[in-house]
C-alpha cells in the first residue's frame, strides 16, 4: 500500500474506482464545477499521437519518424532552471516532480502528487559554462557535479519514458562571462566542445534530442554567418555573472554546421534541432542556407512580438513544414493572455509540427512575474498559470485518447483543485 493511495492492480477495478473519485469529487458540497477542471471532456484531437518516447527517431522528408518508423510528435513543456543554477537548487527536480511534466502510468502513478501535463516532452535549457568550466570559483559548482546533476534528471526522465531536449541555452563568449553565462547572439568556439562532450555522454539514449543553439539573434541577412559562422562584435547581452547586466561582447562565432558536425563526429545520431535567426524564429534563409547531415529538424520560437504574429507565421516557418522536418521548441506570451498561444497551437497542428512550452518553472516572486517570464505553473505540484498555463495544459490533455489516462489525468487535476482550496 503507497500512503494515501491504495494500490489497486486490475485494470477493470481501477476504472470503477476512479469513476467514483471522480463523480464523489465532483459533486463534493461547496465546490463549483469549473470549465477549468471538465474542459477534458471534450473529444481527442486527431494527431500522430504518442504519450511516451519511442527512439531512436530518424528523419525522413518533411517527418520525424519513430523507432517503428512511425510519424511522431513531440509535445511538452521546458523545465527552466539550469542554466543559471549549477546545483539544482531551483525549484525540486525530483522524480516525483519531474513525472508530473508527463502522463499518469505504471510505479510513478500518484494521483495525489499534483496535476499531470501529459507531455512526452521535457526541455532542459544547459550552461556552457557549468557543463565546461564550473562556477567560475565557486567550489560547490564543478563540471563534474554539474554533468552528474545533468545525468541524473536525463536518467530520471528517460526512465518516466519521457523525451528529453538538452538544450544550449547560454554560452560564455570564449571566456569573457564567468558564472552561467550569457544569451549571446551566437555560440562561440567552445561551444563545439560542449557538444563534443555532451554528444559522447548521451549518444546511447534513443529518447535525447540535441538543440545545437537556443536562440541565435542575428539577422536573416546574415544567414551565412548563422550557417558558417563570423567574428561578432559589440555583442550587447544579459550576462549571468553581473546579475543580468549588459555587456559588450567580441568574440569568434561558430555557426550551425560546425556545431552539427561536432555532435556527428562524436559517434552521435541523435536528432538535432536547428533554430533560426531572429531570435530563433525566422526560416527564410533555409532555401539557401541548409545544415547539412542526418537527422537535422529546423527550430522556430514564435513570441508574441512585432513581425512574429499570426500574419507572420506562413512566411517565417509555417511554409517550411512542407519541405523540412519542423519544431516549435519554445514560444509563449508576455501579456497574461491565452490567445496568441492557442492560435499557434491550433496552426501547429494542422501543420502536424510538435511543439514545446516556455518554461514549467517558478518564478522567486510568483504572481506578477507569472507573465514576466512568462510561467506555466504557479507552484511545483503542476497547477496551471492563469490564461497561458491552464491554455497549454488543457492543449496537452486534449491529445490523449486513452479513456483510462483520460479518467486518471482528470482526478489528478481535481485533487489538486481540491487541495488548493484548503
């Protein structure tokens, strides 16, 4: 018996049961019926669908095919977190806390842990700085307890049989921004090495995905150096090691290819997620500017800025699912609002493009920071963020089409009602 939870093994039983939670929550006194909590109760939507990873994927066309050689989807949430934080002090990463980023099933079913987001997904944003170098004298953040802690949340959700994007989120500059580093508008010659290593660790996981650069920020017009890679100069950006302050940066750019080619010559044939320039958003260069390799998936993160809206989406990246494999691996919404993201969730689907949300994390100071970052959830035990949060969790619910995951995932969210009124 797991505390507070019988453990019933007959699946017919179980479906009784949680029929009765359901209907006695339901109908608890003094409770509303909210939208918020029935919204499941609407039908499926009709997708290449997979609730758990199913690697080694491969590229072929315009598709991402499965280890089947099924078409397949991701679908999640990123887990923000560790580029800054070199000892996994933010937020819980426990397995516990990292099952609820998925769906309900097998020994980590706990219907009374929080809300399950039904993701196959998760996103890890990474330092290069930690992964190589450390915490720039900080003796409790060494590279090789910051790979340990790495490999051992990987490990974690590779076993929930979730999906995992090790993402490099921020880099150093060649040195000149200690601590996490910076958002720079391109990764630097080191960045081939983090790649290199990180490839060689994780080359053996079917269920891993390598995004080779977060967001590069320079211009469509400089395409070539985005592919092949220039000296930047007066680089102005967010660095870590000054609480976020600006600075100036010069340095060696290496571009798309030379990354991609490190993670091949490393024995690896993970898929790779190439974002484009403009932030990560814009595709238009593809046509004359292509990675070349296997397994290479093209990357856009719409925000809900100036020339990245509706209007812009066809001309950006949405034309481009035709010809190349395509990813939406962030995107979200500053203004408290659900309607830019349920836009570009209903586009991605009818243009069979998975997707992943920006960021399943807690800000220091919830509630006006919630669309500051913007945030998912207000707590780690998975409750939705008013708008943009409950919008994307009630997206990710709508894919499951099993009725006995359907049912469990609807407890779970009503216990956590239940819990958050008390």
């Amino acid at each position: 018996m797991r505390k507070g939870l019988y453990v019933i093994r007959n699946r017919r039983t179980w479906m009784v049961v949680v029929g009765l939670v359901v209907w006695g929550i339901s109908f608890w006194p003094g409770q509303p019926c909210t939208g918020k909590v029935f919204a499941r109760t609407t039908q499926p939507r009709v997708l290449p669908y997979s609730a758990m990873a199913h690697g080694p994927y491969s590229v072929k066309g315009n598709q991402i095919l499965d280890a089947d050689g099924k078409p397949y989807l991701f679908h999640g949430v990123a887990r923000d977190g560790l580029e800054y934080d070199c000892e996994g002090q933010a937020g819980p990463y426990t397995r516990q806390s990292l099952a609820l980023m998925g769906t309900p099933s097998g020994k980590d079913l706990d219907i009374n842990a929080g809300s399950y987001w039904a993701g196959n997904t998760v996103r890890l944003p990474l330092s290069q700085n930690f992964w190589l170098k450390g915490g720039s004298g900080d003796a409790n953040c060494t590279p090789t307890r910051y790979q340990a802690l790495v490999k051992r949340i990987v490990d974690d959700l590779a076993s929930l049989q979730l999906n995992v994007i090790l993402d490099l989120h921020w880099v150093g500059a060649n040195g000149q921004v200690g601590k996490g580093g910076a958002e720079a508008a391109m990764p630097d010659t080191d960045s081939v090495t983090f790649w290199q290593q990180v490839a060689k660790a994780y080359k053996g996981y079917p269920d891993v995905l390598f995004e080779l650069y977060n967001e590069p920020h320079i211009s469509p017009q400089k395409a070539a150096c985005w592919l092949h890679g220039c000296m930047i100069t007066n680089d102005k950006a967010r660095s870590n090691d000054c609480n976020g302050c600006f600075k100036y940066l010069t340095y060696q750019a290496v571009g798309m290819q030379s990354l991609v080619d490190g993670v091949r010559h490393a024995g690896a044939h993970n898929l790779v997620l190439v974002a484009g320039t403009n932030w990560g958003y814009d595709l238009t260069h593809l046509p004359t500017y292509t990675v070349q390799g296997e397994n290479v998936v093209y990357d856009s993160h719409p925000y809900n800025y100036w020339g990245k809206q509706p209007a812009d989406w066809y001309a950006g990246f949405g034309k481009f699912a035709a010809f190349y494999p395509l990813m939406v691996s962030e995107f979200g919404s500053y203004d408290c609002s659900s309607n830019y993201v349920e836009q570009l969730l209903a586009y991605l689907d009818t243009l069979h493009v998975g997707w992943v949300a920006w960021t399943w994390a807690v800000a220091a100071s919830s509630g006006d920071q919630v669309c500051s970052i913007p945030q998912l959830v207000t707590d780690y035990r998975g409750t939705p963020s008013n708008a943009m949060g409950d919008a994307i969790y009630q997206h990710l619910h709508s894919y499951v089409s099993d009725s006995e995951t359907r049912w469990l995932l609807t407890v779970s969210d009503l216990r956590t009602f239940k819990h958050s009124v008390h």
